[in-house]
C-alpha cells in the first residue's frame, strides 16, 4: 500500500477544484475510444482548478505469448508493433499524457500493467514515472489531499484508491462492494477501476467530534472510475463483445470539492 499527501493551489480559489479520475483505457485494444479520450485529455487540460488520478490498465499490454491474445482484438494501428507492442501502447500513452502531468496527482497501476510485470519484469508504472515525473501509488494507494493554507484553512479530503477487484452484470452488486469497503477502510473518497463500470454514489453520516455537543453531518464519495474502450468495436472484437457484457458509459466522473465549506469541504460527484 502507498501513503502520501499533496498539496494543491486554485487557480480560482472562487471555483471548486475539480478532480478526474481516468482508467481501464487498454490502449492497443481495438475498441478504445481514442476521440473521446483525446478530447477529455484536452479537457482536465485547458480546465482551470483541474486535476486527475490514474487508475490503471493504461494499456492494453498483451503479446502474442499471452492466451489472451487475438489478433483481431488489436488496434490496428499496433499490429505492426507485434514484437514490441507494449513498449510501443506505453509510448502512446505518455505522448498522450504529456500535456497533463503536472495536473496528475497520481497514477496507480491495473491488473494488465500487473501481468506485465510480474510475467516480463517490465514495469509500466516505472516507465511512466520517469517518462511524465508523475507520483507512482500501489494497487491500493491512500494519500491526503490539502489546500493551499494562504487560500483556504480548509481540512484535508482523504482518498482511498484501487484498481478494483470486481466485476459482474449487474451494476448493484458493483456499487454494493465499493460501498462495502467503507466497512474497513476510512475515507471521504473512495474509488476503484476494473469493472469498466462508470457509477457514483453518495452516503451521509452523522458523527460526534471530540468535545463537540453538535452532531457533524459528513459526506462520502464512491466511484467506479469507468472505461474508454467500448464494449462492441466495429472492425474488430473484444472478450466483452463475445461475452455480450451490457453497454458500457464511455468516459470518466468528476468530482468537485468546495474547500470554503464549512465545516469540511464540501463534495459533488458526476458522472
């Protein structure tokens, strides 16, 4: 597990500050939505008091070793790339990630950057924390997220991330085990990837502070950080194709936070 904090400076303290978690891209994957993505790349961009997280599974990273592998199931503009692939999504990715690494607070790695690692010991992550200087979590990362104290004496939001562990049809029994995990885990935020599911939810709870008379009323935050690869892709297939797995929502959630709230930010999640 990894452990941080970071702290960050509005460029309007006047506007909320704006987080974008991204994951389960699969670059080199037939039915990655490139437009899409491209375009919300440009949006956490030229979008002031924006930030992003990375959740894994930035590429695809599947070779002709893997049983995975289906010729028909790469883009096609990586089938000439079959005796480097990987190398060639991970120099795609950090082309395409260039111009937000410094709005990235963080990037944790995915089950695909995973199998790479431990079947080649060659690490994505690696190679994008030296490509972009961004901060490398773990598979499960909490780190605090503070505020500029000359703009705001606001309380820190702490994040709980995970590539995440589920998936399933149904998308109750996916919100259900992330609501779950608030059972052992404490944060404001929590957020998984994997499922390729794009779902957030809210809870609020009543708590009595220490030396307070006054019930406080706090607000927690649940994610499914979503997916830019389509579940069917014309001119080509996918093992959610062959499956006929549900629809999935292309793109990524937002979450706003007022740290001016009193008397904890305040948290506003879409989707």
């Amino acid at each position: 597990m990894d452990v941080f904090e970071t702290t960050i400076t509005l460029d309007n303290k006047n506007e909320p500050a704006r987080i974008v978690p991204f994951g389960d891209i699969h670059i080199g994957a037939a039915g990655v939505n490139k437009t899409y993505l491209k375009n919300t790349i440009d949006w956490i961009e030229n979008k002031e008091n924006c930030y992003a997280i990375g959740m894994g599974d930035y590429c695809d990273c599947i070779d002709i070793k893997d049983k995975r592998f289906d010729i028909k199931a790469i883009d096609r503009q990586f089938v000439k790339d079959l005796d480097n692939i990987a190398m060639s999504q991970m120099d795609y990715m950090v082309d395409l990630l260039e111009p937000i690494k410094d709005k990235i607070l963080v990037m944790i790695p995915g089950n695909h950057e995973d199998k790479l690692r431990t079947r080649y010991s060659v690490s994505v992550m690696k190679y994008l924390e030296e490509s972009l200087d961004v901060h490398i979590g773990d598979y499960m990362t909490y780190f605090r997220l503070k505020f500029d104290r000359k703009q705001f004496h606001a309380t820190p939001v702490t994040f709980w991330l995970h590539h995440g562990w589920f998936a399933g049809r149904k998308m109750g029994g996916k919100i259900n085990q992330l609501h779950d995990v608030a059972g052992s885990y404490e944060a404001d935020v929590i957020i998984a990837g994997h499922s390729h599911d794009l779902s957030a939810t809210t809870s609020e709870r009543l708590s009595l502070p220490l030396g307070a008379m006054k019930p406080v009323k706090t607000k927690k935050i649940f994610i499914n950080s979503g997916t830019f690869m389509e579940t069917v892709s014309m001119g080509g297939t996918s093992y959610s194709e062959q499956k006929a797995y549900s629809v999935s929502k292309i793109g990524t959630a937002r979450l706003d936070i007022y740290p001016n709230h009193r008397p904890r930010p305040d948290l506003h999640v879409s989707i």
